[in-house]
C-alpha cells in the first residue's frame, strides 16, 4: 500500500489524549510531517472498526492503553508535492480519549511521546491544525453537550 500518490484517500485516526491540562503529543518518525509534533495516530486497516484502531495506534506510538470517549474532529489532509500533485491524501477521524493503562514510552513512528501542558502547545511545531483541534477537544471534555457524536454501537 503506497500513501504516496494515492489513487484515493485513505482513512485515518487520531487520538486526543488529555492528563489534566496536558495533552499527549508525538514527534513524527515518518513521512508526512517527519520531525513534527501531533497527536498519535495513524491509518484503518481493512476490517478494523474506528475504535480499535485509534486504540492501536496509541498503544504502538506511546505505549499508552486508551478508551475512546466521542469524535471531535472529522478532517480533510491534502498535501501538495512542489508540482502541485497530490502526493498525500487522507480523511482524518480524531477522537477524544482517556487512559486506562500502560506507562508513556514512544513507539513505532514515533521518535519521541511526551505530555505537554496546554499552555505550551505553541512552543511545538506542530502539523496543521493540531493546536486548533486539542483545545477543541479540551473545551468540549470540560462541558459534555450530551449526546455522543460517534458511537461504535451499530
């Protein structure tokens, strides 16, 4: 499966992990975005529902074990090469989540994991968006509006 050049999108998920004001961040070990600082997560294999592979990818890229709480963000990552090809393309599903177990330690893609207070998220490179999106996903934890927005029960 190539991500580069793709003759169609490719399904992704992200985890948005808060420890009181902190948040979890990984530093990218691989391409896009190598050497910049997001959220874990990476793509749906074939068969695998949302929720678990948000789950996986967590644990693979922190060594953390989350539970996911409700969709925060639905995303559109087109990446242009300097042609102006489309040389990435993905449709991300970012979910707000909370840890059960396991202990900090980066993983497979991802060069470093850490927690980092809110108030400091601008001191990171960051991909795209990632900031907008985290304190969205805190403001919505801090004041639930009921209703869940995804639900893995069919």
């Amino acid at each position: 499966m190539n991500r580069r050049y793709p003759d169609r999108p490719f399904a992704g998920v992200g985890a948005i992990v808060f420890r009181g004001t902190e948040v979890l961040l990984v530093k990218r070990g691989s391409p896009p975005a190598v050497g910049k600082w997001s959220i874990p997560g990476g793509l749906v294999e074939l068969g695998e529902s949302l929720e678990a592979a948000v789950c996986r990818e967590v644990l693979e890229e922190s060594g953390l074990e989350v539970r996911t709480i409700d969709l925060v963000a639905a995303l559109d990552r087109v990446i242009l090469d300097p042609e102006g090809r489309i040389e990435y393309h993905y449709i991300l599903l970012d979910f707000l989540c909370e840890i059960v177990g396991g202990q900090i330690q980066a993983g497979t893609d991802a060069e470093e994991c850490r927690c980092v207070p809110l108030e400091e998220l601008d001191l990171y490179e960051m991909t795209r968006g990632t900031g907008q999106v985290i304190r969205r996903a805190f403001e919505r934890a801090r004041s639930p509006s009921g209703l869940p927005v995804y639900s893995s029960r069919q």
